[in-house]
C-alpha cells in the first residue's frame, strides 16, 4: 500500500486519466432521447466507480427523468459530514462539423483532453471520485463523512433532482455540499465563486391583424406588431441600460462598500475582455465596471425575437404576429415570480395601440445564492487552494445561474461551496470543449487537501 | 363553332376551371431557389396556352432571372395595340401550417378556389388568355391587336421584364398596357385602380458580439443586438405613426382638395376595415383617413425581424447578430434610391453603442404610378364593368405597388390600366390565398366586352 493520498496519485496518475477518457467516450447528452443508452452507460460507470471504492448505499436513483447517482461513507464519527455534487450529463455536441475529434471519441492535444463534457462536468467531478480512491487505497478510510450525487439532469435545469431533494431531506443531509460543478473564471489565478446570479423570465407574443397582410395595400392604416415589439422592447431599458420595468431593482441589496472595493481590485481588463467577446465598446448601467454589471447587478435580456418574414430575399407582409423570449438575472433579494409578475406588468402596461398579447406559462425562475460570508467551506477551500497553487485564491462571483445551489439551500438549509477545477475558457456548450491535464492532478491534490483541512478545522 | 365568345365560355365553363386549377398547381414561387422547377413549370405552361390557341411568336424570354412569356396576335390592321401584362410567379406559401389545403394542391370550398398564386396573379391573368381563346375559336379573330408579355418576377420587383422592356421597345410597342394584375378593391363594388404606391427598402443586419455569448454569464456587460434592434426600430416611427426619418416626407406632393374629396365620398367603413384585418383599433399618421393613409400616404414598414433563439423553449444567448427586412411604400414624387439612402442614413445615424451594421445590397425600388386622367383605356374600363355589373365602377387607388407600369411609363411611354378580377381580400401574400370563381367567369366576359369596346371607340 502506497504510503500517503497524493503519492497513490503520482503513482497512478496514467491509469487515473485512461479511466476519464473513458468515462468521456460515454455520450450522456441529457437533451436528447436518441442519447439514452449513452446516460445509462454513464450513469452505471459512475455507479460502477462508487461500488469499487467499497461506498455504501451505492444506487441508481430514479427521478422523473434521468437517474442520479448516490453513494455515502460515514465512517468519521464527530467529523463533517459533506454532500458532494456533480453531474454526469452533457451538453449536445452540435455543431458536429466545428469539432477536430469527434465529440466523443475523446483526443489529448497539447496537454489537453477535448471531448464532449469533459470540462463540464466530467473531468471536475471525477477528480472528487479520484480524491476518495486515493484516500481509500492508502490510509483506508477518509478524513470527513462523505455523500456523493451525482445527477444527470443539471444540463436540462435538474427538475429530476431537485424534487429528490426535496423529498428525501434526511438522506442527503449534510453541513455542506461541496460542488465539483462550478468552473473557475480563469486558468492563470485559482478562484473560488462566492455568489450566482439568479434567474426569471417570460416569452411572450403580440398580436396585430387577425391574419397577415399585404405591407402595401394595408400599410400604413394598422400597427405593425414588428413595430410594435420593437417599442415595447426599446421601453425595457432606459438610454444608460439600466432596466426601465417599475420596480425591477426594489429588492435589490446594495453590495457593500468594501465588497464592490474587493470586486474592482481584481485583475480584469477591459479590451482584453472586449477582445474576447469581439465587440469594439463595452454597455451596460452606468456607474458599474464590467465584472460588477456581471456579478451583481441584475439584468433584463432579449434570447430571441422575431416576426414577419426571415428568410432570403424580402416579402411584402404585415405579420399577424411576433415573438420574444426575455431572461432577467437575478441577485440578493430579487424574487423570481415577482421580476416576472414586474416584467409582465411593464409588457402591459406599455402595449402599444391596436395589438394584444399572451404570455407564455410555467417559466421556472430560480432564486440568486450567496455562499454565506466566513463560512467554513469557504476557509477551508481558500487553504486547499494555496496549498495547491501557492497563492491566495480570488474571490469571484458567477453571472450564470446555479440551480442545484438553490435547492439545497431551499430544502437543506445548506449552503454550496463550489469546488470546481474546470476553467471558464474551456468552451463548455461549444464545440472542441476541453478540460487541461494538469487541472485533473492539481484538483484531485487540492481535494485530498480539502478534506484533510476540514477535518482538522473542527 | 360555337357562335359567340360569350356563349363558348358558358359551354366550356367546367373545363376552364380546371385548367386554372392546373395551373395553380404549379409552384412557381420566384424569390426562393428551391422553387425553380415550378417557376419553369408554370412558363411552359403558359407558352403551351399560347400556341394552342395559334398565337405567333410564342416565345420564352431569357431574363437575368425567370423567363418572361411572349406571345402575338396582330391581324387586326388600324385597330388599337394592347400590350396585356399579367405575372405567372407566385408568393412563397410560409407559414405552411396555416394553410388548410397545402397551397399548390387547390382546393374549391362555397364558390371559392384555394391556393398560392390564384388570386395573385394566376386567375387574373388565365382570364386574359381565356378571353382571346373565347374570340379564337368562335370569331376565329380578334377584335383588337395584342401583344402578350407574361412574366415570372412580379414578387421579386420585375428586375428582368424591365430590362427586356427596356432593351426591346419596339417589339413591346403599344397603345398602352392591359394589366390583368392590380385587383379590384372590394368585392361588392366593381373599381378601377388609377394610381399605386412606389416601393423603396433596405434589408440589413446588426451585428454585436462575434459570437454568441452566454446571456448569464456575459447579459449586462455588452449591448444585445436584440435591444439595439428594437431601438434602432422604434426610432424610425414616431408616437403618431408618422416616419421620422429624415427628409422622408421633402418630395410628397400633396392630393388637391378635389382628389381628398373624392377619396373621402367613396363608400369605406372604418369598422367593417376593422372587421375584415381584425385588430380592435386602426392605427397610422394622425390627420389622414385609412384610405388616405393606404392610398395616398408613403409608408415605412417592417416586413421582417428577428435573430437569437426562436425555437420551443428557452436558450441563455445573447446572439451575435439581428437582422430585419424594411419596406416604404411611396408616392408622387418620391424617389426609390434617395428614399433608400434616408432610410440608411437614419440607421447610421441611430446606430446604438457597440452594434456594427450592414445592408444588404440591390433592393430594387419602383417610383410610384398615376394614369394619365381621361385616358381612352380608363374610358373603355369604365364601360366594360358597367357591361357586366350593370353599374358604374368607382375609381380607387392602390396601396400596393406595380413596377411595371412605372417601366412601362418610362420605357415605352404608355399608361397602364388596370383591369383585375381578384379582389383585394383574397389573402394574397398569406396563407389560404383564393380566388372567388363567380370572377373568373365575370372577368373573362369584361375582357371580351372591353376588346370589342375598344375595336368600337375609335
């Protein structure tokens, strides 16, 4: 038996990164149906990982959709306990044709493992499998009791779960849940994510004529409903971008001074960013950096508008009708149902003359998380963090939303400490997404860390 | 031989009908490519009509585009030439799904035959050749000279018949132009159109970032080019309906009292208008009656708009571009290209913070059109549908735009009169498009009438 956690790992380090190229070969796209079997397989092989490291209460378990993975060790009596997350699904590969390798055919290029998942959240969470068998293999048991669930819904908004949770409160309690989902903001400095935005939203569509019509025999006597979503659209937001909708930032907390300090003194370039996303000038509210419009100030965006004709060439028509799908993102204490009921109001209120509109149902919206400031998970990450890189890690906030954050907190009472090793840049929902070689060793190392800190932090 | 063309088209009535059923069957959309069998389709069949009924010349027309149909009959010495002008290309059938027959596979329903292109210009036009045929074979002659030109690029601006116009004056020398095209604006009043709109436009597309961008992580920080749209679009009317761009109103010459007086005493009813688009409420520039504002008011219209994700559901994307299709309907004398370069300086000029924009190039424009007042083919109009109806026609203007007359007017310095038998609420240009049965027999009887009228006149 190999003398310490970290040593298993140099040992076994070739073996550890064949294991997740198979684990990626798994093609466990949760969208789409015709991948099934691919979710199985993958559901099965991190089952098949639990039962070989000797977990207990290893199971499959059925939501209404895809099963998510459970398995415990809680062997440390006085010690934390701590729930951690990952999920085994993926996005879909399209578009097939940008790809160098085929999605799941994973491929190393200059120290980089590219396929489908592999960053998100395949490799991540892999490393906390890794982190136990290295534990296991050599002091024979853990640091801290451990519950994993694993799920395979968290790319289609992790209903299936969710309702797990709420249901089974007692099985996955915990202290806290430690997230190998998450993603860090950069490759250069380690980062651990404090907050993520919430989110609500309302697609909706504005009626005119009964039917389409001729632009030029009836332009001119009738509202055009283009014009009129164009309108209602611009009415949203006021010439400085910031949200126009009655009450849109009423719950709003104000971030504190010395927060708003912490978030400006990070490293951020503007054209660095500008060059990332390919626009020549940055907008947003004014009176806000980049990173503070990203992280927490809420948002009002259009995903989708359209109407009348979009194909090639021109066509003479008033439409009937248009569309428009809206997301706001949310931040401490914004409400989702009531942004929307806000949302909907303005929509209302502001309809120009000679259109009707309808909403559409059953937009799940999704409370914004804050990881609670000073809490142990926090503290121990930080420290698991410098032992690994050497320097203090950034405390940085997420603009996307983290569901699964919500819920636990909802119906737990726990809050999530993201503990992830997958880094934003690596296209994630794109094609050619990748996960770096050295991450998978470097998190395995800060896990061991983690768990060894926190069971001598009490 | 049946012993009058009025008899002959009593006897054969069945067998026209399906003939005109034939045709329509053909899907002979111009503006989409993947439509050009049809297109070629229903020229062939045209030109197959023409030589059955022992026309000269017949003759397909090479154009930059669709060919145009040729065909002559010229025995008529110190008769009047009529050039009789009709278009075989049809609108696209989108949205397929409205439709309750599929719109090349016609369908009759009370008195009505259902299909693309049937009103517009398919039944108007087969009315001409029937009428000829109607003289042919009973008379064997006819009463006047004419000149055939069938074209099949109507919906797309009639780019290549105008060069062929313009390249062969002499082959299309006329007294003046015979249009089976321009429909009648009411069904229970027989009209003649003195005047339509002129057409100018612009398609374009803004574009923001390079790439679509995550609306959670990046929403806030960059302009949407969803938001710059509506913006750019709801600038280009203001609150009272009335176009603010720039200059766009310098070049209208203003209606006499006596021609608003004339427009006003027609029978119109607002609510029964209303009725027949369904909307609750009529919309346009303050000051002016709907038939003021589709006759002899110009128009800035929307025909298209769109971009981000419009499919089911929802998707977190700021999209990396928007797009939108522009139409001006203009009058005397209004110019296409100088409207077009407003409009485009307007957009510049508008152009919200970190959008870049393009226009697609080659939007053919038409000048608006007026017959000359008292022109002989207005005067024999006038008497042929009081023939028919028994009453005589009110003279109407058209809101649409019919570009060759302007070609005609420039090219070969004739007037064009109108002389349709579809009716302006036929859903031409929409899904369920038809063609009231009762008129194709009408119209080829008012055709017969105004040959036979004209032959007389001099």
């Amino acid at each position: 038996m190999t003398a310490t956690p970290h040593a298993y790992i140099e040992e076994h380090a070739e073996r550890i990164l064949n294991e997740l190229i198979e684990f990626v070969r798994l093609p466990s796209v949760s969208t789409d149906p015709t991948y099934h079997d691919g979710v199985e397989q993958a559901a099965h092989w991190v089952a098949a990982q639990f039962e070989m490291l000797g977990l207990s209460d290893v199971r499959l378990m059925a939501t209404s959709g895809h099963p998510a993975v459970y398995a415990e060790w809680l062997n440390a009596p006085g010690k934390p306990t701590i729930l951690v997350y990952g999920h085994y699904d993926v996005q879909p590969p399209d578009p097939l044709d940008k790809w160098l390798n085929a999605p799941f055919t994973p491929e190393i290029r200059d120290g980089r493992l590219y396929g489908r998942g592999v960053s998100d959240d395949k490799g991540p969470l892999f490393i906390a499998i890794k982190a136990a068998e290295a534990y296991l293999r050599t002091v024979g048991q853990l640091p801290v009791n451990i519950k994993f669930l694993i799920e395979g819904e968290e790319e289609i908004g992790s209903p299936g779960v969710a309702a797990l949770v709420r249901d089974n409160p007692e099985q996955f309690a915990a202290d806290f849940v430690l997230s190998a989902d998450g993603a860090m903001w950069r490759i250069d400095e380690p980062s651990i994510t404090i907050s993520s935005r919430g989110m609500s939203g309302v697609n909706f569509t504005l009626f005119g004529p009964s039917k389409d019509l001729h632009s030029g025999r009836h332009g001119g006597a009738v509202m055009n409903p283009l014009h009129a979503m164009a309108q209602l659209i611009a009415s949203l937001h006021d010439a400085d971008g910031r949200v126009a909708v009655a009450g849109f930032y009423d719950d709003v907390v104000d971030v504190s001074a010395d927060d708003r300090a912490a978030i400006q003194n990070l490293p951020f370039d503007d054209d660095a960013y500008m060059q990332q996303v390919g626009v020549d000038e940055l907008f947003g509210e004014a009176t806000y950096t980049t990173l503070e419009r990203q992280w927490i100030r809420p948002t009002l965006e259009l995903n989708g508008m359209g109407g009348g004709y979009q194909g090639p060439g021109s066509k003479s028509v008033i439409p009937a009708e248009a569309h428009a799908k809206i997301t706001c993102r949310l931040v401490p204490n914004q409400d989702p149902a009531d942004i929307r009921a806000k949302v909907i109001k303005h929509l209302e209120t502001h309809l120009p003359p000679g259109t009707r509109i309808e909403f559409e149902p059953g937009f799940h919206g999704v409370a914004p998380y804050q990881v609670t400031p000073g809490h142990i998970g926090l503290i121990v990450a930080e420290q698991a963090l410098k032992a690994v890189y050497e320097q203090p890690p950034l405390m940085v906030r997420m603009g996307g939303t983290l569901p699964l954050a919500t819920y636990f907190k909802q119906y737990l009472g726990i809050d999530t400490i993201f503990f992830s090793f997958s880094t934003a840049d690596e296209d994630f929902h794109a094609p050619n997404e990748f996960f770096r070689i050295n991450r998978l060793y470097e998190g395995i190392a800060a896990w061991i860390h983690y768990w060894d800190l926190l069971a001598s932090s009490e």
